[in-house]
C-alpha cells in the first residue's frame, strides 16, 4: 500500500494526491499534523533518501525555528524531523522500500506506474 505523508493543504501534496488519482492508484493519506510521523519511520526513509532532501530548509517553519543559524548537523536534523514534523519536506511517498520525496511527475511515472 501506498503511503502519502504531508500536509493536505500543501499545493505538492495537493499534485501528488492528484496525480495517484488520476491514474487509478489507491494510497493512504497520513496528515502530519493529525498524526505524528516518529524516529523509526523517519530513520527508515533515510535509508532510502538523503537528509538534506528530507529536510525542509525553505519552510516557514524553519525560519521561525532559526535553524540556520544553528548549523545543525545531520542527526542533529534528524532528530528536529521527529520533533517538528512540520520540517519534513512534502510530501513523502513511501511503498514498498522505495521513498519519493517532493513532488516530481516524472519519477512518480517511473516508480509508481
């Protein structure tokens, strides 16, 4: 089963439900803000991704936190993720042991068609 993590009034996340719909794909829908994404689900897309692409520098979250400023390090970031999911970039597909993270048309074509 697909799981699509995010925000539902992110426009990404809005693209990528959009998307799965139209072509007949039948996901789960997991808001960050009713459910809290934890440390081991984080840890496992790491596996499959980068932190710095899971790790959402352009949010106003990450402004109002001032992270920048703090020159975190990468389990530094990691643990912010499980802390403040809001920094999470949007949205996360997870099925399978495959991750895709934002929205791109082109590998949601290649990996999930």
């Amino acid at each position: 089963m697909i799981k699509v993590y995010g925000i539902k009034n992110c426009d990404s996340v809005r693209k990528a439900v959009k998307f799965l719909k139209a072509h007949g794909i039948s996901y789960e829908f997991i808001d960050f803000r009713e459910t809290s994404v934890t440390q081991g689900t984080i840890d496992t897309w790491l596996k499959e991704s980068d932190i710095n692409t899971l790790f959402n520098t352009r949010g106003t979250t990450y402004r109002t936190l001032k992270l920048k400023d703090q020159n975190l390090s990468d389990d530094e970031k990691r643990q912010w993720l499980a802390k403040e999911n809001m920094l999470i970039k949007r949205p996360v597909i997870s099925f399978e042991k495959n991750v895709i993270i934002g929205y791109n048309e082109l590998q949601y074509q290649n990996l999930l068609i």
